[in-house]
C-alpha cells in the first residue's frame, strides 16, 4: 500500500455560490492572463510600447482557442463522431481537450493579423512571448489535473497521481506536473539563452518550440490515454519530433541569415508609422523645406547692387527705424 501521493480533487469545478467554475477553463484563463501580463514586460524592455501585446492578444488567444480545440477534435475524432458518441460534445471546450500544436499554429495566424495592423514583426512579438507562452502552459496543464486525465503509466513512486474517477482507479505518473515543471524549466533556459546571446528574428521562439518539443516527446510517450499510433508510436510523438526539427533548422537557418536582433521592434507612430507612410512624410516634408526656400528673399533672384535703386538713403528714417528693428 502506497501512503504517499499527490491526491486528484473530487470534482473538476469550483462553486462561486450558485455560479460553478471549471477547474480546466480556470487554468487556461490564469495562463492567459500570466502570459499576457509576462510578455508585456518582456515586450517593452525590447523597446515596445505598453498595451501592444494585449491588443495583439485580443487577436491571438481565440484563434489559439479554436485550433487547439480542431487539432484535439480531429485527431481524436472517435470520441465525439464514433457510434454511440454525441457530436455536440466536439464544442464543450470546458470538459479538455486543447491540442498544443493546433494552438500555436492557429494562434500564430491571429498574432500575424494583430501585428499586421500595427506595422509591427511578427517574429519580434513572438520572441518576446515565448517564455511567456511556457508558463502558460504551465498553469495550463493543472486543468488536466482537474480532470483527473492524461495520466502516465501506473507507478508506486511516492508523487503518483492517485486517479478515483474512470474505469481503473489507481496510481499514475502525474504526465500533467511532468511537463507543467519541463515547461517552467524551458521558460527559464530561453529567458537565460535569450540575454546571453541577444537572440531576434523569431530565434527565441523557435528555441522555446524545440526545448518544448524534446520534453512532450517522452512525456506523451509514458501516457496511456486512447491515441492513434504511426509505426507503434503515438501521433503526438512523431508531431513533436518533426516540429522539434523543424525548428532547429529555424534556429541555424535565421542565425546565418540574419544574425543579432531587431533594432526597432515597434514604429514610434504606432500603425501608421510603417515603412511607406514614412517614406510619404519625408518627401512631403522635403516638398515643404523647399517652398520655404522659394518664400525666402534671396530666392527671388540676385540682389539689386547699388546705384539701381535698391539701397536705400542712410538718412531715410523709415529704413533706420527697420535696421534698429533687427538689431533688437
């Protein structure tokens, strides 16, 4: 008999009075708003302006939202279109069910778009968000822990997850806490690569991909929930092993290309600033700087020499009372 192990809550809600709050949307929230709130800091230390990334957020989150439900809902398609299963269940967001890649991919489409109408890079706000985005991730595997789902193999170690709901109650590997504290630890290693090395052009966030990637490797590969399989490994697996390529070749890729990091990762005139609208006010203030030449007296031609009739009499007393004017 194991006496020591981490206990899994009796119910995957919190009742606020009559109003009941899941314990899985409560974690994502947390990580949204912890996310949201990092990645601001990190944004205006690289020289952004406040309030950027939650704009950009206003655009990335729910599209996050809606491809990491997709990614779940057809890669598990069984467990709401299979016979005897209800389809409407395929939107209740609420009871799990996020696939990661599908929440970054979506996501990075909505960050795109936010930072398209703000003139602003992509990969810049990206690397900015990167360890933002792990703790988020983090937070938001406690709402696994809600659910009492996505447990590892059956195990005695004294940190097993004690499971009371489903048809085999037991002890587990917590897969939940594994990657909540891979996550914190890959927040943690891209902060310190990030100011060692002066990391820009997306480099951060495609550390932040593959550090993630080699640790949800061998986590998803000791869970034992349902899952499709390619060549006697899970699906998630052969996804986070060609991810984790795909951004290592990123990393090497963008570093020869374009070393160093964005000088300027936000327009001083905010969306309007861009590179075109500069360019507009620079010929337009030229245009200027050259009708203020035409105003000018000496513009009008060569000077009247003397004898002409263009100096006036040292004893005109308008003209003196100008040349005191000036020297006053």
């Amino acid at each position: 008999m194991n006496l020591a192990y981490i206990p899994s809550p009796a119910a995957g809600e919190i009742h606020l009075g009559p109003l009941p709050l899941r314990g899985y949307a409560l974690c994502i929230i947390i990580g949204v708003f912890v996310a949201v709130w990092y990645g601001s800091k990190r944004w205006i230390a690289r020289g952004g302006k406040p309030g950027t990334v939650a704009d950009i957020a206003v655009w990335a989150v729910p599209f996050g939202l809606v491809g990491g439900r997709l990614y779940h809902v057809i890669t598990d398609y069984q467990l709401y279109f299979s016979e005897g299963r209800n389809w409407v269940d395929a939107f209740k967001i609420w009871e799990g069910g996020l696939g990661i890649w599908g929440a970054v991919a979506l996501g990075a489409v909505g960050a795109w778009i936010g930072c398209r109408s703000r003139g602003i890079p992509l990969p810049a706000w990206a690397d900015a968000m990167a360890p933002a985005l792990a703790i988020a991730q983090a937070i938001g595997r406690w709402g696994n822990w809600f659910n009492q789902e996505l447990f590892g193999r059956a195990t005695d170690l004294p940190w097993a997850l004690k499971i009371t709901r489903g048809d085999e109650p037991g002890l587990y590997h917590p897969t939940f806490l594994y990657e909540s504290l891979w996550c914190l630890g890959v927040a943690a290693v891209v902060v310190w690569a990030d100011r060692r090395f002066k990391m820009g052009h997306g480099r951060v966030f495609a550390l932040y991909v593959a550090l993630y990637c080699a640790g949800r490797a061998w986590i998803e590969y000791m869970r034992v929930d349902d899952a499709h399989h390619i060549l006697g490994l899970r699906l998630n697996v052969w996804t986070a092993l060609v991810v984790f390529v795909l951004a290592v070749v990123y990393l090497v890729l963008s570093a020869r290309m374009r070393p160093g990091r964005e000088a300027v990762v936000e327009p001083e005139g905010g969306p309007e600033s861009g590179p075109e609208t500069k360019l507009d006010a620079a010929t337009d203030a030229d245009a200027a700087g050259k009708a203020g030449e035409a105003d000018k007296p000496e513009a009008a031609g060569p000077s009247l020499t003397k004898g002409e009739g263009a100096s006036p009499s040292k004893g005109d007393p308008a003209e003196g009372g100008k040349a005191d004017a000036r020297k006053s």
